[in-house]
C-alpha cells in the first residue's frame, strides 16, 4: 500500500515566531498566531509579501509600503482568508493603502531577528493582513522558524521507509525550498502561498497517486486539508491556542514531530 506525507511549514516543521503590528493602533503584538488573527474578523486577508527581509531593510522607514510594493514591482500571494476573494481585490486595496510604512515592517523584522539570528539555519517571512472592510492594511506580519528537534530525522526515516514527502503551506516559495533542501525534501515536492482551499486541492490530488494521504498540521488554515487526507494529525509541539474545531476534524494529536514516523510506519 502506497503512502504519502503532506507537511505544513509553520508551526509544524518550523518552530516559528511570528509578531505583528496593528497599523491602526500602532501596537507591537509579539508571539501572535497570525492565522488566528486573521481567522477573527471575515474581511481579513493574510498575504504573503515575494521579497527578502534584506532589501526592505534598506528602505527608508517613511516610504509608504504600498509605494515601495509598486516601485519594486513586488508581487504577493493570498495565505489565509475566510472569504473566496479574487487577487485583483486584494491588490486593489493593498496597493492603495496609505497608512503602512516601510517601517512599520521593518519594526517587525527587528523584533524576530534578536530573537531567532543565533539559530544555526533560519527562515524569515513577511507579509500583511488586509482588512477589506477598513480598507486597507490593518496589520504588517514578520514570522521566523527554525526547524523542530527531530524535523530532518522525520523526513529522512520516512523516505528510508519507501514514503515520499510533501510541503503545502502558505508561506512564500523561496523560504520553503531553502528549508526544503535542509530536510531533503525535493523541491517538486513543495507548495507555497497555498491558501487552506489549495491545501485541501493538493491532498485530494495526492489521493489520486497515493493509495492513502496523510496530512500533518498544526493550525485552523490546515482544516481543509485534515478533512480531505486519509489520516489527519494534528501537532501541539508549536505552543499557542488552537481552534475546537481542529480537534474535531483529526484522527491523531501529537506533541512531538516524531511521533508521525509510528503513526506512518503503523499505516504501511
């Protein structure tokens, strides 16, 4: 019998930080789940900024974001959304908001950076959550993660095992393949900017290859997808409030990554 593996990043394979700033208020919300967040209010938005943390640094902090996304033709990618909106809406709002700065990211950047830069491989993530009722930028997003003790033995055991693996998460390309080829995960194997329906998309496409689909996670942006694998886990290793409904909707609850290998191995 033929299995696979479908892994979220964050919060699952990475033990990620994230922290927000509200624009409105001007709050610095360290230790946020953004997913949450977002998941509060049906007119916010998650998107995924394409740029390096690097080269938003060097903007001045006065710069108004969305001038700075126009000027540097930056794209961006829908995460997470609890409405089925078209891109087009989004940007039509992000790229007009007035109120966000170069800065206000930059704030958040910092603020991760002194809190992850020791760790031996890191990731970093940026993005913005859009209010489509305010309108406008209401929230500026920095997450950084560095992979769980045990994330590279998990892979690796599972491919030893004859089971390929997958990633499927909202989080941008470039940051999945960096952690994709420390765990050794090939890169046709990796899905970013998946929005929760796109999640659920690539397990019931799975399914079509793969006599059973597992999926392992750890938010409310990965409850489609429980829903539609074979075998859904759900992991408490990453600390934060978790959705009932996430607990209704698995068939197992771990707190520590490599608890799948037996869940897998018992499956094969």
């Amino acid at each position: 019998m033929s299995t696979a593996v479908v892994f979220d990043s964050a919060g699952t394979l990475l033990e990620t930080y994230r922290v927000a700033k509200n624009i409105i208020t001007g709050e610095l919300m360290p230790g946020i789940e953004t997913t949450m967040l977002t998941f509060a209010d049906p007119d916010r938005v998650l998107c995924v900024i394409q740029v390096h943390s690097r080269e938003v640094m060097a903007e001045s902090p006065a710069t108004l974001f969305s001038d700075y996304l126009i000027k540097n033709g930056i794209g961006f990618g829908i995460s997470c959304t609890r409405k089925v909106l078209a891109s087009d809406e989004v940007g039509e709002i992000l790229y007009n908001d007035h109120r966000a700065t170069a800065g206000d990211l930059q704030e958040c950047i910092r603020d991760v950076w002194s809190r992850i830069r020791r760790e031996e491989v890191v990731t970093l993530n940026n993005g913005v959550i859009v209010n489509m009722a305010v309108p406008g930028i209401e929230f500026m997003v920095t997450a950084g993660g560095k992979p769980f003790p045990g994330a590279k033995e998990v892979i690796t055991t599972l491919h030893r095992h004859g089971i390929p693996t997958f990633i499927a998460s909202g989080d941008r390309v470039a940051k999945l393949t960096k952690m994709a080829d420390f765990l050794g995960i090939p890169r046709d194997r990796v899905f970013g900017v998946a929005t929760p329906k796109m999640k659920a998309q690539i397990v019931g496409d799975l399914r079509e290859e793969y006599d059973r689909v597992v999926m392992v996670g750890d938010s409310i942006n990965d409850l489609y997808a429980f829903r539609a694998a074979d075998v859904s886990i759900l992991t408490e290793e990453q600390s934060g409030e978790k959705h009932q409904d996430l607990y209704e909707s698995v068939d197992h609850v771990i707190h520590d990554l490599r608890e799948v290998i037996t869940i897998v191995t018992g499956i094969q």
